[in-house]
C-alpha cells in the first residue's frame, strides 16, 4: 500500500473526484477506518436502489445514531445525485452541523447533467490521480510507468496480469462506465472513437480526421472528447497566447490521464517499449505532463499550465506560469544526451517572454547548460524538474 501525497481535510467537508481505480474508496477507507465514520458505498445494486427511491432514508438513519459519527462518506456519489440534496439539509440543519461530508466519485459529468446541488461552496473540490513517482518511491520503474501506467493495482501486478487488467479497463469497464452513465446513445460508435483519440494523445486533435474515420459527425466528436474531460479520462492542455482571447483562437492539445490506459487504447501493449522507439517519446511527454499536473493539484501550486506552438512550426511542449514568479519553458525530451538541437523552440518562445526561464526535461544523469548568446538553456533530468516546481 503506497503513501499518496493528498492532503484529505480533517474537518472540512469535501468532494473526492477520479477514474476508476485511482483508490479513492481504498484511501477514504485507510483515512477515516473508524466507528466515528458513516461509509456509504451506493456501487451495490441494493445500496444504489435503495437511495435512489429514498433519499431521505440517509437523513433518517443520521438522526438514529444520534452523536454517534462525526463524518459521512458517500463513495459513488454520482450513483444518487439527489443525496446532494440531503447533504446540504443536513449541513444547515442542527442534525447535521457538525458533520464532516466526504463525497467521492468518478465521473461530475452525471452530477452536472443532472443539474446536482455541488453545495454552492461548502464542500471542496479534490482529485485523486494514479500513483506519481514521489508515492511509488523506491518502486518507481520508469519503462514501467511508461508502458503500465501507475493505477495502483495495475502496477502493483506482474507484468502479464498488467497487460490484462488494462485490456480488461479498457475494453470493459470504459464501455460500461460510458452505458452505465447513459453518456451516449451510440455506443458502437464511441468505441471506435477511443483508439482514434488515443493516436492523437499529445498532438493538437483533428476532429475532422476523426470524424471522417469514425462515421461521425464533427460535433458528435467534440462531444465525445467532453465525456473523455468529464469522466476524467483525459485533459486539454490550451495553447500559449498573451490574452485569453488570442488563446481561444486556437486549437488545444489532449492528454489521457495514464499512460498504460493510453497503449491499451491503441493496442500497443504488446509492442516491446524500445528506448529509442517514437513511441517511448510520446509516453514520456504525456508521463511527464501528467506529472505535473498531479503535483499541481495536490500541493494547490496554483500553476497555469500551456503549450506554445507559431505557425512556422516552433514549438515547446509545456509553459508553466507560476503566481508572482517567472514562466518556465519546458521541451520535454526522452533523450540521455541532450544538445543544442533540442533547443529551437525555447529560443523561439524566449524571443516573445525575454524573462522566462528556459529547460529541456531529459533523461540525463546530470545536469547540463547551453548558452545561445543572452538565452541559457538548462538541461536537467526529468526528477529534478518536478522537485524545482
């Protein structure tokens, strides 16, 4: 069982949102495993039909035990959108004032469709991603992480029952989920969309190659993209621009959220990761975005985070702009042996932010400096980048 790096309020109540199998119900259960905890689970049919037709049956056993718990956890909240309700009668009420409310789940898409009450404010907002390398610790593989990914279970396995258990996520629970959550009516149709965006992971998406392949119209794309964002599965990363409304001008990147969710997507799992591979590329700029993103959420670093791309075809992989300090450039290379090569795009984005600070994420065991007249660009090994942030 591996440490996770969120920070889980003690008193304050709060929303636990992530795909499955980050090990949500598995960390609420190792935090709050005590007789002072009401757990809810509403993913058994019985649990789930039960508050389904009887909200109010949660207020009701609430009163019974009196003082008895000092929190509620609801783990698959989106199960039964209508407890929301309950929660916030119970959160004004003299019942329930001095209760804790942990919600979790795995997809806001149904309880923002279903126009749920979010509690206007009472509740925080967490998210729960897998494993980043700083919780597998001394366990850390990169080739591994790269191939697998690191949802806790699946990169706990061996590497066979890996391969398995992703096929069986991808292949099972993903359409499931996607039925379960009446997200779509065309089911057939969203399954041949998942491969189709997984091949464009990391590259600027072309909805209408897309469409073209799939069957489908454009819009019916973009929609199916919304319900990859919504359920968690993946993430834009928006263009750099000086103003918002430039920005908007613009096409975004998307990135799933694993990169062993990814290679099942596009059924790569069985082709052997080669470092010097195109593919181990790839994954190490999702892997390493990926990264970021999760030490951004859980540390609150409050960092914006972009891609920056002219039309002459420049191109730096991530700008990070952290409050009150200076943008950092970030080409993400998998190379051991950086050079000057590597370093175009940084010029170029240093050419419009003179102030920004310029490095080339590698693999290399040391750090490494090349200088380009006024313009330094630092080549450090991807750990020590996330340790900087």
């Amino acid at each position: 069982m591996y440490s996770r790096c969120i920070n889980l309020p003690e008193r304050r109540s709060f929303f636990l949102f992530g795909p499955r199998l980050t090990g949500k119900s598995t960390l609420l259960r190792q935090a709050f495993a005590d007789k002072e905890t009401f757990f809810l689970d509403l993913l058994p049919p019985s649990v789930h039909q039960k508050y389904l037709a009887d909200p109010e049956a949660l207020m009701r056993e609430i009163a019974a035990a009196k003082d008895k718990h000092k929190r509620v956890v609801l783990d698959e909240i989106q199960r039964v959108p209508a407890l929301l309700d309950v929660v916030q009668h119970l959160m004004e009420s003299s019942l329930g004032r001095h209760l804790q409310f942990i919600m979790s789940g795995s997809s806001a898409r149904k309880l923002k469709r279903a126009k749920a009450n979010l509690l206007g404010g009472r509740a925080w907002s967490l998210e729960l991603f897998p494993l980043t390398h700083e919780e597998l610790g001394n366990d850390f593989i990169l080739k591994k992480a790269l191939a697998f990914g690191s949802l806790p279970r699946i990169y706990s396995a061996q590497w066979q029952e890996a391969e398995e258990d992703l096929r069986a996520y991808v292949e099972t629970y993903l359409a499931e989920e996607i039925k379960a959550e009446a997200l779509t009516r065309n089911l057939g149709a969203f399954i041949r969309f998942l491969p189709m965006a997984a091949a464009e992971s990391g590259r600027i998406v072309n909805a209408s190659n897309i469409s073209r392949e799939v069957g489908i119209c454009y819009k019916t794309v973009q929609e199916y993209f919304q319900i990859l964002e919504d359920t968690l599965l993946g993430f834009w990363l928006e263009p750099f621009a000086k103003t918002a409304r430039r920005r908007m001008a613009k096409q975004p990147k998307f990135y799933f959220f694993d990169t062993g969710v990814l290679r099942a997507l596009k059924k790569t799992l069985k082709v052997p990761l080669e470092h010097a591979g195109p593919e181990f590329g790839d994954l190490f700029e999702n892997f390493f975005i990926n990264e970021v993103r999760r030490l951004n959420s859980y540390h609150r670093l409050d960092l914006t985070l972009s891609f920056y791309r002219t039309a002459a075809g420049a191109e730096v992989d991530l700008i990070v702009q952290r409050p009150g300090k200076s943008w950092l450039a970030m080409e993400i290379k998998s190379t051991k042996r950086p050079s000057a090569s590597h370093c175009s795009g940084l010029l170029s984005f240093a050419d419009i932010i003179p102030e920004a600070e310029l490095f080339l994420v590698c693999r290399a065991d040391q750090p490494q400096l090349f200088r380009f007249g006024k313009h330094t660009v630092r080549a450090l090994p991807w750990s020590e980048c996330l340790k900087m942030l």
